[in-house]
C-alpha cells in the first residue's frame, strides 16, 4: 500500500491568519497520525507564511510515523533539517517568493550542488527525496547524486487529468519504470485529490508515498478530518 502524507501547510496558514493557536497545528498533526495517516509533512518557507521555523522541533517531537520536511536547500534550512533530523528531506527548488511549487530540479544542471547537499544530509541518517519532474533522464540525475527517492511533481497530472487521465499519467508511468529500473524509490505530490489519485496510484508502479495537502485541507472542511483521512487511504487500498 502507497503510504499517505499529511502536508498541514495549509492548517498553519489558517492559524497564521488570525494568530493565536487555532487551529491547533499539533494537535492536528496527533489526529491525522491517530486516524491512520502515515506520515506529516510540513514544507517552511522563508517568509513563514504558513509552517513556522518555530513549528519543527514542535511537530519532530510529537509525530510517531513518519516526518518529512521539504523545502529549497537555502543555508537556514538545512541547519534547520540537520538540527531537527526528519526521517525524510525533500528538497524542492522553490523561488522565495514562489506561491507554490510549480517544477522539479534539473538534476543534470545541479549535479555537484545536489551530490554535496545530499551527502551532508545522509551523513546524518536523513533519508533524502529529490522533487523532480517525470523524466527519465532527471530521474537518473537524482540517483546520480544520491538521492534514496525522487517525489515526481504531478501538477501536471492533475491539470490534464479531466481532458484525458491515461495521456496525463503516460510520463509518470514511464519515469517509474526507469525508478524501478535504476533502483530509486518513488514519492509524488501536488495537486493529487480523491478524484485522481487512486488512478494514479495503479498506474504508477512501486509508489510508496504520496503528500497530500491543500485537496485534504479543502476535503476535511466538507467531511471532517477522521472521514477524510479514511477517504484517501481508501484511494490507496
């Protein structure tokens, strides 16, 4: 079974938009890991917009599953990632002041950057995972310089999904198939909701997770946290 992710950006941002502590950011995290989540997911940015420098070592110290922050390897943080020891590092190459993650890294371009950011996080025991987009040769890039997963960026997906789901899966089908054959493990996120993720999951072969949040923010508004946390793991059986 695909394990399920829980990305609570999106909880912190409606924290953040009154102050205070509600909704309560850890205690969410608790409930979504009690309810059968597989793991939490936070990605900080600069300007703190959502998930806090200060909420890490909160939710390290709480989350019994798996912990996994992604974020642009700037300095900050990865002293913030060495400092805290997640069980997973995503490094995504966000712009500072990029709304949302949008692209992969061109892992061909960045070799020696990557191979040196990589090396100081596993020296460490932090498994790491590359947001790349799904191409055979950036996949092969990421297993160049180390990376244990790749998390295929599936924005994409999703946004062509409705015109015709089985064009919009062909590259991630394929990039798993060079995945499998090189040996890297297989992550995806962005954009994947209750309508296409179970057809994603079947099409991928070998995913082992998937991060989930803005769908699952907006999902649990209509069908509260317990029901939506069951509704995806569902999609994964």
């Amino acid at each position: 079974m695909t394990r399920l992710s829980i990305n609570l950006n999106k909880v912190a941002l409606i924290r953040n938009a009154r102050g205070g502590n509600l909704p309560n950011l850890e205690q969410v995290a608790i409930d979504c890991e009690k309810f059968g989540a597989q793991g939490i997911t936070v990605h900080p940015r600069p300007d703190e917009r959502h998930i806090t420098f200060a909420d890490i070592p909160k939710l390290k110290a709480l989350v019994t599953t798996e912990f996994n922050i992604e974020g642009n390897p700037t300095p900050h943080f990865i002293n913030l990632v060495l400092k805290n020891k997640p069980h997973q590092c995503t490094l995504v190459p966000d712009d500072p002041n990029q709304l949302t993650s949008d692209h992969g890294w061109n892992t061909i371009e960045n070799e020696s950057f990557l191979t040196e950011i990589i090396a100081e996080l596993k020296e460490v025991g932090i498994r790491t995972s590359l947001f790349v987009d799904p191409e055979g040769k950036m996949v092969e890039g990421a297993k160049k310089v180390g990376a244990d997963r790749i998390e295929l960026y599936t924005g994409n997906y999703a946004s062509n999904y409705i015109n015709n789901k089985y064009s919009a899966v062909k590259p991630f089908t394929e990039a798993a198939k060079v995945a499998n054959d090189i040996g890297i493990g297989i992550n995806a996120g962005h954009d994947l909701n209750l309508n296409n993720l179970e057809f994603f999951q079947k099409n991928v072969s070998n995913l082992l997770e998937v991060s989930i949040g803005q769908a699952f923010v907006s999902d649990a508004l209509y069908f509260g946290l317990y029901n939506t946390v069951q509704l995806y793991l569902r999609e994964l059986k």
